[in-house]
C-alpha cells in the first residue's frame, strides 16, 4: 500500500509536533525575542484584544485562531503568520514568567510592567537546546496552520513559504541551515502540483505571490494545472474517449489562460475585486461559483472548486478520499 503524500507529511508533523510540547512543558516558560517590541509593533496594535500568555509560545497562542476558525480575511492571516514567524525567534536564552501571571485577568492588570521587562526574568541555556527548539518550533508553527479548516493547498504554501524566507536570513547559522534542511525536506515530500495550483487559482492571490525568478509564466502554469487534472480524473470509472478527454482539456486550458490574463468573465472580476473585498467575505470558492453561469468557463470553475476544497489535514484527507472514490 502505497500512502499520499499528504498522509505522511501530516505523520511527521505530528511526531515533531508532540516532541516539542514534551520539551515545552518541561520548561514552561514563554519563548519571545522581545516583549517590548511585541507590544508597540503593528503586529500587536492591529490585534489588542490578544494578550500574551504565561505557558505557551506566541506562536501557538496566536496560530490557535486558525484552527477556531477566526481569521477569514487574507492579509490579517498573512499578518498573523509573519508575525507569529518574527516573534518566534529561537535565540539562546528564554523569558520566565512568575507562576501568578496566569490568569487572563492578571495579565491584563500586569500587561505593562509584563511587557517591560520587570516580571520577567532572562536566563542563558545551551545553543544546542535553542536548536533543537528551533528545528520543532518551526514545524509546530507551520502544523497549526496546516490543521486549521482553512488550511488549503495555497495557504499552507504561502505559511510555508514565509517561514523558509524568515529563516533564509536567521542571524544564526546553525538555525539557517538545519532550518532551511527541514522546510527543504518537508516541501519536497508535498504533492507540489497540487498545492501551487491550489495557489495560483485563489483569485486573491494569483500570481502576486511570485517573484520574475520562480518563472511561473503562464504556459508553465497550464502544465500544471493539465498534470494535476490529468491525475484527478485518470481513474477507473472515467469512460471517456481520448477524443473527449482532450477536449475537456482544451477547454479548460482555455478558461484558465483567460483567467490568468483577466479576460473575458474574468475581466469583470478584476475590475470590482476592490470594491467586493470592503463588504463580502474573502472566500475563493463564492468567486468561482458566481462564474459558473459562463458555459465557456464552467468545466474550469468545478475542477477549481473541487482543489480549493481539500483541505490538508487528517479529517480533510479522509473527505477527499471519499469524494474522489465518489466521483
């Protein structure tokens, strides 16, 4: 039996995960670089109504609303991701907290002299724990955002994405290495098709999240989107002709060059995305299905719908196995 990639990343997550919060709860101390500068950053402005804990890194206080399902609006979850990223610094040394600071209440009275620095107190620990924290940090991070509901394929990438660029320039160079080693290993072991594509076809996202250098140009963008639809519906009770199969194709490479060029249906999309970001929800899925009424998109709209749907996660796994055998 051979396993989807999915699976076995979510596997290894959560063994890194759960050996991390065997460290964690061993020292039970908040891991920050530096409090004063989470409290005045925009960061910490833009969301007042968090408080920081006493027994948990930022990283997953903040992360945990993804997985509650809070942060629907995309740039307040990229603000959450960088944030968290910044403020999970692993350098050698570690912020204690008096044990009578737990209380939310508590921490709100004491917020001030909390963030100054004058409850706390640092300590000096090993480089090699400061790496090992490192190394499973990172992984947990980016494995709350990859359980949460809105964890797709072109979420997870950017979460992904922007933790290996922070550590690109970690001042440390052990961290780098065996950082960039571990995100290197993870990427490789995804199903990279689907989680690119899942990406380009976000219409809030598009192309913007790609530099001259990465070359996705748009015949290169077909060739996945066709590799990835080629896989989906290669499979046994598919009856139709190679004939009929190209045309599909076609038609979907046609749609979909629209699409990225913002042509035709899509025109009209690009025109008002301003003003349907003020007052509608950020949700990929309502874009594509209010274009599912134009026949010469409509094949192209219900396959993206279906990649904007999985979900890369246990629970997700076990519903696009369904579908799949479904359909």
């Amino acid at each position: 039996m051979i396993w989807p990639p999915q699976l076995v990343l979510i596997l290894k997550l959560c063994i890194c995960t759960f050996l991390h919060l065997k460290v964690h709860n061993e020292v039970q101390a908040l891991y920050i670089q530096d409090l004063e500068n989470a409290r005045t950053s925009t960061f910490a402005n833009q969301y007042r109504k968090i408080v920081l804990p006493s027994n948990y890194y930022v990283a997953c206080c903040t992360l945990g609303l993804f997985h509650r399902g809070e942060m629907q609006n995309k740039s307040h979850r990229k603000a959450y991701c960088k944030g968290c990223v910044d403020y999970h610094q692993l350098h050698a040394s570690l912020v204690e907290v008096p044990e009578g600071l737990d209380a939310p209440e508590r921490l709100q009275a004491n917020q001030q002299r909390f963030s100054s620095g004058r409850t706390c107190q640092r300590r000096e620990i090993s480089p090699d724990f400061s790496l090992q924290t490192t190394l499973f940090g990172g992984l947990q991070a980016y494995f709350l955002i990859f359980r949460c509901a809105l964890g797709g394929g072109g979420l997870v990438l950017l979460s992904l994405a922007g933790i290996y660029l922070h550590f690109c320039e970690h001042p440390i160079e052990e961290v780098q290495v065996g950082m960039m080693k571990c995100l290197e290993k993870r990427w490789k072991d995804c199903d990279q098709p689907l989680y690119l594509v899942a990406l380009i076809l976000n219409p809030f996202e598009g192309l913007s999240a790609f530099s001259d250098k990465a070359g996705m140009d748009h015949f290169k963008c077909n060739n996945l989107l066709l590799q990835l639809y080629r896989r989906i519906i290669d499979h046994p009770s598919n009856t139709d002709l190679p004939t009929e199969r190209q045309a599909k194709e076609c038609a979907i490479s046609a749609a979909f060059f629209q699409y990225l060029a913002s042509t035709g249906p899509f025109k009209a999309w690009k025109d008002q995305q301003e003003s349907y970001e003020e007052f509608m929800e950020k949700d990929p899925i309502l874009v594509w299905s209010a274009l599912e009424c134009h026949d010469d998109v409509a094949k192209l709209v219900r396959f993206t719908k279906m990649v904007l749907q999985f979900v890369l996660h246990q629970a997700g796994c076990e519903r696009l196995f369904f579908r799949l055998a479904v359909r």
